[in-house]
C-alpha cells in the first residue's frame, strides 16, 4: 500500500533554510489562483517554543508520524495533483507493497546552496521584472495552455459529480429515512427467500461497486478543493505564530523602557529642578528691580510733555506720549498708582490734535494768500510743513486736506479780484467809486484792455498752481516715506519671526536632552521655558541683552532726548514712527490720502478754470465777444488753449469747463460769422446778372494756392505798378473755367471758414456744418434764380439765355471741383469719432451734380421744344435743303457759338449728341405721320439731301466733327 508520505506533496527543507516542493509535484495550472506555501514556515524558537506544542514538519520531516497525512488513505491513492495515475499503475502492476520511494543525493555532487546562484540572480533580476511587465501585457502561452487544461478538469470533474445521483447531495440526505434507505439501496431486487443465488451475488456486488465508485468520485473532488485551500491555511498559522514573537518582543522593549525612564527620573530631574528653581527667584527679583526704575521714568513724563508743548515741539511731544501710553499698558498695566496717568495722556493728546490743526490751517492760508511774483519761493517753510503734516498723519487727521482745500477755493476768488483791480488801478477812464462790481469794470474795458487782464489772470494762476503743486509734492514725499516706513517695519517682523523658528533646533547643548521631559512641569513652568529663563538671566550678568523693563525705561529716556532736541529728519521720523505704529494709519488710508492729494490740484486746476470762465463769461454778456473781428477772436481763443495746455500738463488731467465756456463764445462768434457771409452771398447773388466776368491776378494766385496745397487765405499784398491785368478764364489743374464774379467771391469766402478753422480748431465741426450750409445755400439760390427764372424779376433779366445755363452749370463745376479739398481740410481737423459729420460734402457733391444735370436737360429741352415746332411744319418737296432743315442748323449754330466758349470740350460731344438724338426723334415721327419710307423713291431722295445737308452743316462746326444722322433711324422701313 502506498504511504502519503510518499505520495502527498510534503515541502522539503533544503540547506540553505528555503523550503522547495517535490520535484514530481506539478506546477500549478491557474496563475489566476496564487496557491500559498503548502507548509507551516518554522515555529517561534527559544522560549516561545512553549507557545505552539503542535509537531512541526520542518523539525520533524525524517520521522513520518499521524500528521505528517492530510488526508484518510483513498485520497492519498487517488491524489489530485499528480498527471497520471501513476499510483495505480505501479500498484496493478507490482502489487499494493509497491510505494514511492526517495532518492538519495549523490555523494559525488558538490552541495549546490544559494549564495551560488547569487551572482546569475543579480544579473537576471532586471530581466526577470521585464519579463514579468511583459507577461501582465500579454499572457503567456503555457498559461493559456495551462488554464485551458484546469478549465478540462474542472469540467471533467463537474462531469463525474454529476453522474452521483443528485440524493446524495441533498442537504435532508438521511439512511434512517426508510424512502431514503429504499433508494439507495433497492433490496427489492434482491431475492427475498433467504438465499443467496449467484445473481443476488453479483447484484450486490455491482451496487457496491458502484457506491465505491460514487465515493471515488466524491472524495476525488474534496481531495482537489483541499489542496487548493492548504497553503492559504499554513499561511494563517505562520502570520499567527509570528504574531506572537513580535508580542514578546514588544513586552520585553517596553520592560527596558520603563527601566531607562526610572532611571532617567531618578538620575536628572531631582537636582536639575532644586537649581532651576533658585534661579527663577533671582531672576524675579531682578525684574521687580527694573520695574521700579521704569516706574520712576515714567513718573517724570508729564512734566516733560508740558515743557514740549510750551516750546510748540507736537511730534515729539506725541512721540513721548505714545511711548508712555505703550509702557503703561503692557509693562506697567494693573499699577494702582498710574490709574490716573493714562487719562491726562490721552487729553494731552486730545489737545496737541487741535493745536497742530489750528496750526496747519493759519500756514495754509499764509501759504495760498503771499503775493504770486515768480521770486517768491513755492513752498513756505517746507520743514515747518513737513512736521504738521507728519503729526496729523501719526494722529490720523486725514482731513487736513479738506482744510487745505477750503482755504485754496477763497484764495482762487481773491486772485481774480486782485488782478481787476491792479488793472482798473491803472485805468483813468474807469471810476470804481461809481462802478463797483468787477463784471461792470470788465465791461468798460477795450478788448486789448480786457485781453492784457485775461492774460495777468492766466499767468496768475499758472504760478498759484506750480505753487499747489509744489506743496502737494512736499506732503506726498512725507506720505511715502511714511508709507515706506509701514513697509519696512512689516518686512522687519516677518524677517524677525522666520530665524526664530528655524534657529530653535540649533540651540545650545543645554538643550539637547530636555525634549524627552517636555511634559514634567514644576511650578507652572515648563523645563525647557525654565531653561530659557536661565540662559537669558546668565547672559544679562554677562551684559547681554536686557529684559522688557529696562529696554521700556530705556526707550522712555531716548524719547526725551529726541523730544528735547528734535530735528525733522527721515531718521528721526522713521524712529517716531516705529515708536507709534499703532497710532499710524494703514497703508490703504495712506493710498487713500495720496489719491486725495492728487485730487486737490485736479480740484485747483478746474477751480481755476470756473474762475477764468466767469471772467470770460462777464465780458461776453453783453455781446462784446460775439462782435470781435477774426483776428481777435483767434488771439482770444489761442490765450486761452495755452492756459488750458499749461494747466494740463501741470496738474496731468484734461479740463473742459473753460474750453466748453470758449466753445459757445466760439458759436455765438461762428454762428454771427456765418451770417455775414450768408447775407453777403445773398445780397452778392440777387445782384447776379450771369454773365462772364473777368478773373483778377490774386484770385487766380489764389487758386494756384490751393493747387499747392495751402487751404487758407493768403497774406495780403500792397497793389503796385506791375499787377497783372485780369483774364477771361480760371485756370484750374490746366481746365478753363468761365465764371461769374460771385463765384470768385465764393470761394475766398470758403477759404476764410477753412482759415478760421487752422486758428480755431475746436470749432471745425461747428464751422463745417455752417459752410456745408453756406454752399447749399449757393446751389439753391443759383437754381431759383437760373434754372427757376428768378432773375427775370430780382436782377431785371429779359430772359434766361442758353449762355446763362452754361454758365451757371460751369460755375457749379467749379464748386464740386473743390468740395474734396474742402472736405480733406476738415478731415485733418476732426477727431476720429466727428468723421460722420463729413457725409454733409457728400450729400452737397450729390445735390451740386444733379443740379448740373438739371442745367444740362433745360439745354436739351430748350432744342427740344424748337425742334417740336419746326418738325410739324416740315415738308418732303423741293426746294432742297428745305426751310426746316435750314432752320434747325441756324438755331444749332447760334447754340453752339453761345456756349462753346463756355463748356469743355468733351461736355460740349455729350450736350449736342443729346441734342441730335432729340432731333432724330422729331424727324422720325414728322416722316412717319407723312408716309415717307425708305423705298428709293422721290421722297425718300429728297429726305436724304436734306440730312446730308443737316451733317454737313452739324459737322463744320467746333467739336461737332462726329456728329451724324444714322439714315436707318429716321424713318420706318418700307413694308
């Protein structure tokens, strides 16, 4: 019979202490399935060994004992694990005594251990995890193949459990049931007399084959679950039995520390804590000590404050408070006889506020009222200044600029009426004792009078500005430092707070072994603290650094020194404020203040200005400024655009109050502007009898001058003998322009809106749209009285001749000619967002060429209506050429001879190409209502004498060389 010694997979421990399997046990099938080590790992050892009293398989592996068998006898025959059923070939061959049997290593072999394969495993240990990274990307073969087979197993075996009879498996499986009974063992089948023939034999021993067979079967499948879980079980009893060592060692760890702190108690605290505490003692005497003398400083500051403020020393009179208030309420808080003190501090202080406001508010007024002369300085006693603003910023009176500002507006007031009556001082036509107000006196004034005022005010102010300014930068300067100092002190403290962090685990040896007594207190006092307070007190018996009440009562001494004799200097400014950060305001107030700073001098820039307007507006009410000629007003309109320049760029902020004051005196100037010429236009047209008139020299140097490019009027020249004599045409880029004097007119007028624009040119938007209504205002009266007839009547016309419209349409050509320079002009003047107002010239260019067009029609109607008459009376006999014929090449000539002169050539083609279609027409008809065809007949040779009549004559005239009757068109063709 084969033992399960040699057949069960029992580990085998190898010399090196790592157990292997046995060499005939397959690998496992299913990687998905991590099967634990199949033995219990090596006991606790030594005294532990008490612990577990089970055998041990590593110890004992020789002698086979009970449990060296995991399973009963048929399980060891019918093993699971094994490929083949080798056990039972080898039993069926050679008999039941036949067993496995182990064979011995051989004598002539080294002994092959681990260090020997040390070398190859630290070269294959990189290969290995590579290999193992690639299998978890792809499986390998042999798993495949290998989990395949498990899965053919386990088939295989689900395929044998289910050939049981499932009574077996149910859980109410019971013999004593009889039905039970019955059904598994059907003795009905059996012979029931007794005796026991040869089938009755066979019968039973076939069911007892079989029944063998269903526990084969049973404990086959129980055999492989078995195997399967072993290793997980000897893997829990090894994780407990090391349990239990570390258990040990832990007891036997906390003994020793338990000694060691004994020791440590017994060793180190009981002495160490008698000399910390008689060092604590000394060291309170010692502080009781300075305590006393801090009280004995502080006792004379009262005195010394009142001596401060009788000599008018408000900073340091504050900063010896401050320190003061500072000791009181932490050094010396809760002492009985100082209750008192910080009350009459804090209306000591009360009192030093209204002094210093009292203070700033007469130098602000002595400041803004001196006299304004340019060797005067621009700032008044600018260390007195930078001290009051100082203490009000440490006293955070914020609103001192309010102050500032107030008596900044009644200086603003006093300058104008100043300089009105320096002025009026020197006039001898003007009494002030009879004209009393300003605004009167102003009136009184001759412009030049006037304008020498305006300009001392300006420069007035200029200097009252610089001088604001010039403060404004002193208090800003004092502000910043201030500001600076916040910041400095700030980044001190954080820099301070850091090493003292990072420095604790650098202290002295002292300190090294007192962490682990952190929690032993004696007294209230921590060791470590105690520690600290026995170096400090070791290191001021050296003359180191001294505690809280002697740096107080050192710091209440330097107080006195610098209050004594102060100097506003930044350093001691910055001392001063450290010394009473908290009375300071925060940097967002001071951000604030700076901001407000910056809002005074925009406040006594637009100030300025209103009071600037005012005079303005005094000496415009009773229309004085509206009257002023071209030359005043641009004289008056550049004084005040440099005031406004220099004032911007002084204070860095556009202000419009006085340009929006010049702006309407400018449209009450552009509006009276345009109505002279307006009416000068007018009057010039209703007087227009549209006829040619000569050119002078200087409006045609004045054409070449916008040729050239200079938009604007030129300068005057004195009439001398060699003056050129007028000519009958205007020459414009090489084109002949017949025109009317009040065209010429027309145009020196629009170049004055264009000079008055490069002098002014606040006012091109204004300016373009009177001129744009100037030239519609042109091209409409010129329509009514040409096109419309209104000259009959206004000038005494008899009638409007062909002449006239030609020149009246030239004159129009003439305008549209410069309406893009006009309007370029304006375009160099206007701000990007005023460019919509130029779609004025374009409605104007439209109107000018329709209106042309209309000039051209009246022309083509006036022949249209002649050749209506003359076509109806038309007659295809002899004589040849007949009278109509002879007419309408008279009347084309005299056309012709009218207002050749007067158009251009390539306008003359079009008007007479127009008028021969019109002609056309006519005949075309007359010829169709008289039956007259193109069939070669008498008539139709008689019609073509006279078109060849008609063509000769058209032709010979200037220009008219292409001007032809189309034969085909002129009458209908023969049916």
């Amino acid at each position: 019979m084969a033992s399960s010694h040699g057949s069960s997979p029992v580990p085998r421990g190898g010399r090196d202490g790592i157990y292997h399997k046995d060499r005939n046990t397959p690998p496992p099938r299913c990687r998905s399935i991590r099967s634990l080590p199949d033995v219990c790992p090596k006991e606790p050892t030594g005294e532990g060994r008490g612990l577990c009293d089970g055998p041990s398989v590593v110890a004992e592996h020789d002698r086979w004992t009970v449990y060296s068998s995991k399973v009963n006898l048929p399980a060891a025959l019918n093993d699971p694990r094994l490929a083949k059923r080798e056990s039972d070939f080898f039993t069926k061959t050679w008999g039941l005594d036949f067993a496995e049997t182990e064979v011995m290593p051989s004598f002539y072999l080294p002994n092959i251990t681990r260090e020997h394969f040390g070398p190859y495993l630290q070269e294959m240990a990189q290969r290995e995890r590579i290999h193992e990274r690639c299998k978890t990307i792809c499986p390998n073969k042999d798993d495949v193949e290998a989990l395949s087979s498990i899965t053919t197993n386990h088939d295989k075996s689900r395929a044998e459990l289910e050939q049981v009879p499932k009574i077996f498996m149910k859980p109410e499986f019971a013999l004593d049931d009889p039905a039970t009974f019955n059904s598994v063992l059907p003795w009905s089948h059996f012979n029931s007399a007794g005796g026991k023939s040869s089938r009755d034999v066979a019968s039973s021993k076939l069911l007892q084959e079989k029944l063998s067979h269903y526990l084969d079967v049973v404990e086959v499948s129980i055999a492989r679950q078995i195997s399967l879980r072993s290793e997980a079980f000897f893997h829990a009893m090894s994780s407990q039995h090391e349990l239990q060592d570390r258990l040990q060692d832990t007891q036997r760890a906390v003994a020793v520390l338990r000694g060691r702190t004994a020791a440590i108690d017994r060793v180190m605290c009981q002495g160490p804590l008698r000399a910390l505490r008689t060092a604590l003692t000394r060291n309170n005497c010692v502080k009781l000590h300075n305590k006393l003398k801090l009280m004995a400083a502080v006792h004379q500051t009262q005195p010394t404050v009142q001596l401060l403020l009788s000599t008018s020393e408000f900073v340091g009179a504050l900063e010896l408070i401050s320190t003061t208030k500072e000791v009181l309420q932490q050094e010396l808080q809760g002492i009985h006889s100082f209750r008192h003190l910080g009350s009459q501090l804090c209306e000591l202080e009360k009192l030093i506020d209204k002094m210093m406001v009292e203070d700033f508010s007469m130098y602000a007024r002595s400041d803004l009222n001196r006299c304004l002369r340019e060797d005067e300085p621009q700032v008044l006693e600018k260390e007195r200044l930078e001290c009051l603003v100082f203490g009000l910023l440490r006293q955070r009176k914020l609103d001192f600029l309010d102050i500032y500002g107030d008596e900044m507006i009644m200086a603003v007031k006093a300058i104008v009426s100043q300089c009105v009556a320096e002025n009026v001082l020197h006039m001898e036509d003007i009494d002030t004792e009879v004209v009393t107000k300003l605004a009167d006196q102003m009136r009184l004034m001759t412009f030049p009078q006037w304008f020498e005022l305006l300009e001392n005010v300006f420069e007035s102010f200029l200097l009252f500005l610089q001088r604001i300014k010039a403060t404004q930068s002193v208090i800003k300067n004092v502000v910043l430092e201030v500001l600076a100092s916040t910041q400095k002190i700030r980044l001190l403290e954080e820099a301070g707070s850091r090493p003292s962090v990072q420095e604790a685990p650098h202290g002295p040896s002292l300190l090294q072994g007192e962490a682990e007594l952190a929690y032993l207190t004696h007294e209230g006092l921590f060791i470590s603290d105690a520690l600290n307070e026995a170096q400090k007190q070791q290191q001021q018996q050296q003359g180191g650094v001294p505690d809280q009440s002697s740096t107080a009562g050192s710091r209440i001494q330097q107080s006195r020194v610098e209050a004594s004799g102060y100097t506003e200097t930044s350093v001691s400014r910055e001392q001063s404020y450290m010394s009473g950060e908290n009375m300071m305001p925060s940097d967002l107030e001071l951000n604030r203040v700076i901001n407000n700073l910056q809002e005074l001098l925009f406040t006594a820039s637009d100030v300025s200005h209103d009071r600037c307007v005012k005079v303005l507006t005094a000496r415009a009410k009773d229309g004085s400024l509206e009257r002023l000629s071209s030359a005043e007003f641009v004289c008056l309109s550049q004084a005040v655009e440099g005031f406004v320049r220099d004032t911007e760029e002084l204070c860095g902020r556009r202000s419009s109050s006085l340009r929006g004051a010049l702006q309407s005196q400018a449209n009450r100037f552009v509006h009276r502007f345009h109505e002279e010429r307006k009416t000068k236009l007018s009057l010039l047209l209703d007087n227009e009898r549209w006829k040619q008139a000569e050119v002078p020299a200087e409006f045609q140097d004045l054409v070449n001058s916008i040729a050239d490019g200079r938009i604007g009027l030129p300068e005057r020249k004195i009439p001398g003998p060699e003056d050129r004599k007028p000519a009958d045409f205007l020459l414009v880029n090489g084109q002949k322009y017949a025109v009317v004097g009040t065209v010429l007119l027309l145009i020196r007028i629009f170049l004055e809106y264009c000079q008055c624009v490069n002098d002014i040119p606040s006012i091109a938007t204004d300016m373009l749209t009177r001129l744009s209504d100037l030239l519609k205002h042109f091209n409409s009266r010129s329509c009514q009285l040409v096109l419309g007839a209104g000259a009959l009547q206004v000038v005494g016309l008899k009638t409007i001749t062909t002449k006239n419209l030609a020149l009246a349409s030239r004159c129009l050509q003439l305008v549209v000619q410069y309406i893009p320079i006009i309007r370029a002009h304006f375009e160099s003047k206007l701000q990007p967002k005023q460019f919509s107002v130029l779609r004025h010239f374009d409605h104007i260019t439209k109107d000018y060429n329709d209106h042309i067009a209309e000039v051209s029609a009246k022309l083509v109607a006036i022949m249209d209506s002649l050749f209506e008459k003359v076509s109806l009376k038309y007659e295809v006999k002899a004589p040849m050429p007949s009278a109509c014929f002879r007419n309408v090449c008279k009347q084309m000539a005299k056309m012709h001879e009218a207002i050749s002169e007067l158009l251009p050539e390539e306008q003359m083609q079009m008007l007479f190409l127009k008028i021969n279609a019109s002609f056309k027409m006519h005949l075309k008809r007359q010829l169709a209502r008289l039956g007259v065809v193109n069939d070669g007949g008498p008539q139709n040779g008689l019609v073509v004498v006279d078109v060849a009549f008609y063509t000769e004559n058209m032709q010979a005239l200037k220009s008219l060389d292409r001007l032809d009757l189309n034969m085909g068109e002129i009458w209908e063709q023969k049916r």
